[in-house]
C-alpha cells in the first residue's frame, strides 16, 4: 500500500529536545540518544524524519530543541528549511516544546492539523504505522485530541498506560484515563485486560482544538502561549523570552491530556520500540554464531576471540573510539568512544548511571 | 650498604632488542615492553639502569637495539652519551648484541669486564642485586665465563636452568649444563633437587675471554665479529654491514655459554622478575577493598562501579587511550590505547595473541 501524502494542513512536530544518559557513554549531553544511529544506518531521528516522509512533506515538518542542538538538527535533516527548526529559548519539558510548534503551525495555517512524535523511537513496520498515523488524522479532523496508543506485547512497567473505552467504527477508543507507569503486577493485569495501550507520546490533533482545550485545562498557560506569540509577532524578543520562561516545564499528559475530555486514541501495531534500553539497541545488529555484535556492522568491527553474547558500540564521528578487542570474555557490553570506554555486564547496565556519578563528583563533566 | 661503584674497566651492556607481544596492545612492535612503565612510574629500561646505577656509570652503560629503538633509548635515558646507543644493523639474536658490546669495550679499555643485562626485567631488591654483581664482577677478574642464576622459589616452566656443582668459598658454583625450559614434573624435581637455578640472561666477563671463548666455541662467529671490527676502524660501512649481515642470529646460550667450559654462576636472590605476564605487570599495582587496580595509579584512573578483581592499563605517553568505566564486571583485564582496547577475562591472557594474529589477518598491521 503506498501511502498517500496528507493534506497540505498537517504538520508534524518532532521533539527533539531529550537528554537521557541511559547509553551513556556512546550518548553524551551534547550529543543524545535521538542523534545517534543506535545499531541503525541512520540516526534515530532521521529514522523518525524518514517514517514520517511519505506523509508530509519537509516544508511542514517541525524539529522543536534546545539550541545546542541546532547544528546536529540542520547537519542530519539537511532537507528540512531553516526556519522550520524551532528553537526553544531554555529547556522546558514537552508541553512548552508542543506549544511552540501549535503556534508556529497556527501561523502558516489557520486550519493546520499537527501531529506530534518524539524523535528516539523505532517502528519496525513503517507501513503499519503511517497507516495508524493516517487513520488518526483523519479523526482528528473530525474533533477531540487523538494519541496514538501502542498495543502492549508484554507487561511492560516503563511506559505509561492508556486506559481506553469500545473501539468506534474507524478503530479510535476514548481514552478514559491516562495511568503512570505500573507496578510489576499491575502491568500483567493490564495486559490481562487488554483495553490497556502504552503512551507513546504520539499526538494528533488540529491545532485551533488544541488552543480550545488548553484554555481550558490550563488558562494560565494557554494565556501565556497567546502572549508569547504576540511579543515575536512585534519584535519585541525579550517579552517573549520572558513569556517562554513562565511556562510550566510539565509534559503535555500533565498539562492538557489528562485534564481534556473528548481524548481518543488509534491503537498502534506496528513494532513501536522506544529504544530504551542497550537489549532495544542490540536489537536490529546481526550476530555471529557466538553471539557477538558490532555496532556499526562494519568491515573492521570489533575482534571477538573466544568471546560469546557480547556486543560493542563504537561511538559514531568525533566519538569514534579505539578499536575493541574481546578475548575470553561473555555478555558484556562494550561502549568504545574518543575519552571514555565502558565495560559492562548485559544485565548490569542499570548501574552505569553510579558510574556516571561518580565522574561527576570527580569533575570530569567534560565526559557526561 | 651502599654500594661501591665497580672499577672504571667495568662496563654494562643493556640488551634492548627485544620485541614481544606478550603485553599487546600496550605493548607495540614500535613501543616493546622494555619501554613500558609496566605497573611502575619508571620504564623497564629506565629501573635497569637505575639498578646498576650505583655500580658503573653512565659513561659505561651500552644500549644495544635495532635502529628503530634509538629514540625511545635517548629519551628514556637522556644521561647516556648518544655514542652509548648501540645500533644493530639488522635485529639479530642476543649473541651479535652482546658480540657489539664487547667489541666497544674492548675499544674503550683493552682490560675491560663487561655485566650483561636484559633491559626488561624487574628486581625487587636491588641491594642484594648490586652485591651479587659486585660478587661476580670480582670473581670474572679471575676468569671463567659469569652468570648470574636466579635461585628459584617455584617450579616454574618458562625458564631455562642452570644445573650447577658445589659452590666455591666466594659463593661462585660451576655450571654443568644449561637446561632448556623444562615440563612441570622435571621442574618440580629441579626445585627439590636444589642444584638448579634459573637462566635469567645476565652475563659477566673479561671481554678478553669472551673473545679467546669464542674463538674456541664458535670460531666463523669469532672471525666475523673481528671482521665487523676491522671493517668498522677504516669506515668500510657497507663492509661492516655485510659482516654484521653474516654472524648468526643466535643467543649467546647457544653460540657460547653451552659448549664453553670454565662457565660459574653466582646465585641470586633478590626478588628477580621477568615481568613475563600481566599478572607480574599487575604486581607492584595498589588495589581497592574489592581488589581492583588502575596503572598507572594515579588520580582519575579508571572508574570502578561494582566491579572486582579487575586491572586497567592506560597506554602512556602518544598511546594514551580513552578513560575506562567497568560496571558489575570481575576478573577482568582492560588495556586502553589510542587504537585498541582489550578487554580480556584474566585467566584468558594466553589467548590474546589469537586477537593479534586476527588483526594481522585483516591487515591492520597499524594495530600490532
């Protein structure tokens, strides 16, 4: 099924503004999780760009960041026009970050349409996905506030959860609670359930009904958006500063969704992945008959001698590390970067933060 | 004690040639292991030096090694007259080294005694060092072709054996024989026996005899090296490198000290080590309470994060590689360089050289 592009009004927001350390040391402040390959070719925001492609087209689509990462933005998405990369004036959190893309999107199109996805996950069925996301914009011009909702493969505690009511006609369910990430039990129930999506951060919405609701759920912010735009639309840069700066750092969940009535959501079966984990990361290398992975996969990777179940990540451009060499060893993880090299036991990963810690108290902020 | 400085007729011949693999990727075929701190602040080369320091002066230190290693000699030892550094024309084994070193002496003084070294061992006693190379030094004035047997404390199989006779009243015992590296069950005789003493390669002689020895031993390696000689006093370079060209690329165990007779040893026991495995680079390393070391130990080493009984070597100087981080990993070995890092279960160490080979394979002759 080829995909058929969206209408002219739909616009599509990735948020780009992330700085998690968990694959520290291969992601650093300055270059996290969604600029790096991550076992792919291509980084996993342009994986996300490229998802995304035959939907709508570069002119419309959005990259909201902080301005550290403006250069890595322009450098990996060389197709996307300048001005469509949109800076945030200081880190918030997503609800600022969703705003300034509504408000951007309002301004080249009163009747604009937006869809909002972060730019560090993965989907192994791009198809199915652009379908799920086709299905919800067509919802969403019909009203509400639209999600997409992955359909839960295990009882996963990470994610939040969606809690959702009968399916309509086109496939969408009313979101009847947003749930925060569950207990161990609590997960296996709702997966039990099976009316239960995880929240992937995927919205859909036009961008006048978001405007609505927000003036609702939060007036304070909403108020603050209108005077944000109105300070940039005369110049006046400070006021606008300022005004960005009053808004709360929470996420959208927070501000809007969970507070909005008329939530729905397009359930999503399409191998969604939020790379969460090294395991996610390994994911996609292919192996030798021992076990052993190389990321890249290339000529030249690392030399395993009688090693097994290990993989290595070097890291990509200024990071490239040296050349690592496993001799004797089994489910390890090795990250070899320019300064720093981890050495790490597959199921101890969850431990490299103490050692993040520990470079902190010594100073070394240069290798966080 | 301290040590009386050795009659100005004395000389000592560092033996620098060596070029192992057994430290790889610390170890280079351009940065062999005598040129490496190992554990220590000083290199193995610079602590040999130091150790005979007392005894025969910079003037009368030889350095014998291939052309390649003349820089590193210079820079590591900068006290030494540049004409000090011997240059092998070719590598060849110890016997045309210690042939070259024998001619400079005998140049610089007709009645000169020559001490005979490896440049890449470690004493952990250099007293009881200095008085046994006193002892010997006194007793070759008096003839004979000298060796220094280290008294062996284990029936190690990497060595060869001296089987020795009665000592003499100076301490001074006949050699027998020369034994070549035994199996565990004959070294396990050899320790309870109590006779044998381990070959460790330093040698002590009246240059004179040496070449009278010689001469008797191996008489077409006697003629050559006078052959080198004459060439070399009328500056018939490429004659004298011919010659050079011709002698055997032998060890001084073979070509001489096996068939001569009137060969002694005086026995050692100072805590001899020929730093032939990580686990003796490791020794000198100060560990943490769950007995992890960093070398060199110095502030900001590695990081330890719930890790145990592991060791990391830093490359030094040009080599210095990226810091590691270990996290829940044991019994482990990391050697960060610039180009490599080996990550190596401890009790696998042997096999590293399998990695080497592999790399050599895949034409990265830059690596080893």
């Amino acid at each position: 099924m080829t995909p058929r592009p969206l209408a002219p009004s739909v616009f599509l927001a990735l948020l780009a503004g992330g700085r998690g350390t968990r694959f520290w040391p291969l992601s650093r402040q300055s270059l996290p999780k969604q600029f790096l390959p991550l076992g792919g070719e291509k980084t996993l925001l342009q994986q996300t760009r490229e998802r995304f492609a035959p939907l709508v087209a570069a002119e419309r689509t959005f990259v909201i960041a902080r301005a550290e990462y403006e250069g890595l933005i322009r450098s990996q998405l060389p197709e996307l026009p300048p001005e469509n990369v949109l800076v945030e004036p200081s880190p918030r959190d997503t609800a600022p970050a969703i705003g300034l893309a509504a408000l951007e999107a309002r301004r080249r199109a009163p009747d604009a349409l937006l869809i909002v996805s972060p730019s560090d996950h993965r989907v192994s069925d791009p198809e199915a996905f652009r379908a799920a996301v086709t299905a919800a914009v067509l919802r969403a011009g019909e009203g509400g506030l639209g999600t997409l909702g992955v359909e839960p493969d295990r009882a996963a505690t990470s994610f939040g959860y969606l809690r959702t009511g009968p399916a309509a006609s086109d496939g969408a369910r009313p979101v009847e609670r947003f749930v925060e990430k569950p207990d161990q039990e609590t997960a296996r129930r709702f997966l039990d359930e099976g009316n239960y999506l995880w929240n992937a951060g995927l919205f859909v919405f036009r961008v006048a009904e978001f405007f609505q609701a927000l003036a609702k759920a939060d007036p304070g912010f909403a108020a603050g958006l209108e005077a944000l735009e109105s300070a940039r639309e005369s110049g006046r840069e400070n006021e606008a500063e300022a005004a960005w700066a009053r808004l709360p750092a929470t996420s959208l969940d927070y501000a809007l969704m969970e507070r909005a009535s008329g939530v729905w959501t397009i359930p999503l079966k399409a191998g969604w992945d939020d790379v969460g984990t090294w395991a996610a990361a390994e994911k996609p290398l292919s192996r030798d008959e021992e076990g052993n992975a190389s990321a890249p996969d290339e000529e030249g990777g690392a030399v395993f001698t009688n090693s097994s179940n290990s993989s290595v990540f070097l890291g990509g451009g200024r990071e490239r590390g040296p050349l690592p060499v496993l001799v004797g060893v089994e489910d390890l993880i090795v990250v070899s970067t320019r300064d720093v090299v981890l050495v790490c036991r597959r199921d101890r990963v969850e431990e490299v933060r103490r050692a993040v810690e520990e470079l902190r108290r010594r100073g070394r902020d240069e290798l966080l």
